[in-house]
C-alpha cells in the first residue's frame, strides 16, 4: 500500500513540474495566435531564449512592457502575463491592439537595432 501510495505522490510531483515548464517561456517556439479567432497567417516563430541570448537581451521589461498613465514604468515586468490580457483585438483607449501592439513591439525593436527581421514570411513562416 505504501508502495501505491508513494507512486501516486512521484506522479503528482513529476505532473506538477511539466505543467510548469510547459508554461514558461523559455520553451516557446512560437507567439501563441490563439486569441485570434481567424488568423491569417501561421503563428510568429519564435526561440524564446535564443532570441534573447542572440539579442543580447537580459531584463524581461525590456519587451514584456508595464504602462501606467499613458508612461513606461521601466522597473515593471509583465511577464508572468500574456499579451493578450492588456491588449484587446483592436485600439482601444490609447492601448494598440494585439496584432499592432506585437508588430509595434518587436518590429519596432528590430528597425531600431537595424537587425532582426521585418517582414512578414520572416516571422510568420509556415512549418
């Protein structure tokens, strides 16, 4: 029996360990379009820590980005959220839309940088 019971706990640890990793960024391989009710294209590629290492980016809020009043709290981190829970699909109060707040953010960082992709088929590339 306690050899049941001792299994049950190791299983409900190891479910608990890969639901968490599941959900962490540095295993993404792509920008989830799942808010989007009819995507026209295939989800962003996306390597979350190889872009990071390659960009040489290093603070989270450095893209996952905190507004407050219409200012940028540089000391703010939202990335223990999604895009989608401050961004609707279209422009709303000031707030870009998911699809513009995306392009805006990562687009905008790439002409900034003058590296990194621009255009569509660069990101949105069919697997």
């Amino acid at each position: 029996m306690r050899r049941l019971a001792a299994t049950g706990v190791i299983a409900a640890a190891l479910a608990v360990l890969w639901a968490l990793g599941a959900g962490s960024q540095e295993e993404m391989k792509a920008v989830s379009s799942d808010p989007f009710p009819r995507p026209q294209r295939p989800p962003a590629v996306f390597a979350h820590d190889a872009h990071n290492e390659k960009a040489g980016i290093e603070a989270c809020n450095e893209c996952h980005h905190v507004y407050e009043g219409g200012r940028r709290l540089e000391d703010e981190s939202s990335e223990d959220r999604r895009c989608a829970d401050c961004h609707g699909l279209s422009d709303e109060n000031g707030r870009p839309g998911l699809r513009k707040a995306f392009h805006r953010n990562c687009q905008g960082c790439h002409l900034e940088r003058r590296r990194g992709p621009i255009l569509c088929g660069e990101c949105h590339r069919r697997r």
